[in-house]
C-alpha cells in the first residue's frame, strides 16, 4: 500500500499513481506498435486496408476453373486477365484448363481435376500440388520454382525448360 503525503494542501501520493499509470500505458503502446512492425511480414490483408501480394495474371481458361484466396471461405470462378495472388487456391473441374503467367515469364498449364496452392517464398514462385496434372514452362533461372507434391519437394531453376509435374 502506498503512503500519502500531503505537500501543503495537495496529496502527492495519489498524483504519483497517476503518473505511473500513464507512463506504463505509453509503454504499452510503444510495444505494440514496435512489435507490430518487428514481427509484420510486410503484408496487410485486404480486409483491413492492405494490398495483395501480386504473382502474375490467369493467361488462359477453359470450362470451370476456380479461386480460392486465404481471406475467402468460399470458391469462385476464375475469370480471363485476372490477377493471381499470394496463397491463392486454384482449381480445375472436368473438362477444364488454365493457362498462368508469373511476373517472371514463367508459365504453367493447368490440366483438368486439378488443384493446388500458389505462394510466393524469398527464392521464388511455390506451389502445392494436390491433385491432377501441371506442365511449367520455365524462362527464367534467377526465380526458383519450387513444388511440392505429397512430401517431396522439388527446386527448379532454367533459363528454357518443360516439365510435366503429376
């Protein structure tokens, strides 16, 4: 308990509570805000005023092809020169393709029953296959692409190449 001493009519006391309560709010906040930019990756989600990371454009679709993004619970069609982004979900039903294009140059094409994730790590464009077929039309070997299918992981990096990736 702490004592209270008056200083002519005044009670010092109580004003040092004061003070000290305001002193650790201050703190507080300065720890926010310098947690906040320490541990933030640079990125803001949409819902609260941030930009996607961008990763390329949808080139060419076919039939029903399908997006995802991680601020959406639900699918939604895929449309011509749309826009693909960071942890995008895409998938392909029967009968459909996709062709994509990464700001790189890099292709791929997507064949139907097909699904997986699109991420972008410090080396390059990632992606997770789940299911189907994707044939990547690499051009450019300063950006790695890197794919995980089941629990292998593959690096790949060419200046002209074509894979078939199942």
């Amino acid at each position: 308990m702490r004592k209270e001493y008056q200083y002519g009519k005044r009670i010092v006391g109580r004003v040092n509570s004061l003070l000290d309560t305001f002193v650790i709010l201050v703190c507080i906040c300065v720890a926010a805000f310098a947690g906040n930019q320490v541990f933030n990756t640079s990125y803001y989600p949409p819902i609260i005023g941030g930009e996607r990371i961008t990763l390329g454009q949808v080139f060419e679709l076919r039939n029903d092809v399908r997006r995802r993004s991680f601020d959406n619970f639900s699918w939604h069609d895929l449309g011509s020169n749309e826009a693909l982004y960071h942890n995008d979900r895409i998938f392909t039903d029967k009968d459909s393709t996709a062709e994509l294009e990464f700001s790189s140059g890099n292709r791929l094409k997507v064949s139907e029953e097909s699904l997986f994730k699109i991420t972008q790590d410090t080396d390059g464009i990632n992606l997770n296959i789940e299911q189907g077929v994707v044939f990547a039309t690499l051009s450019n070997s300063s950006e790695a692409f890197v794919v995980k299918v089941g629990d292998q992981i593959y690096e790949i990096k060419s200046d002209s190449s074509k894979i078939k990736i199942s």
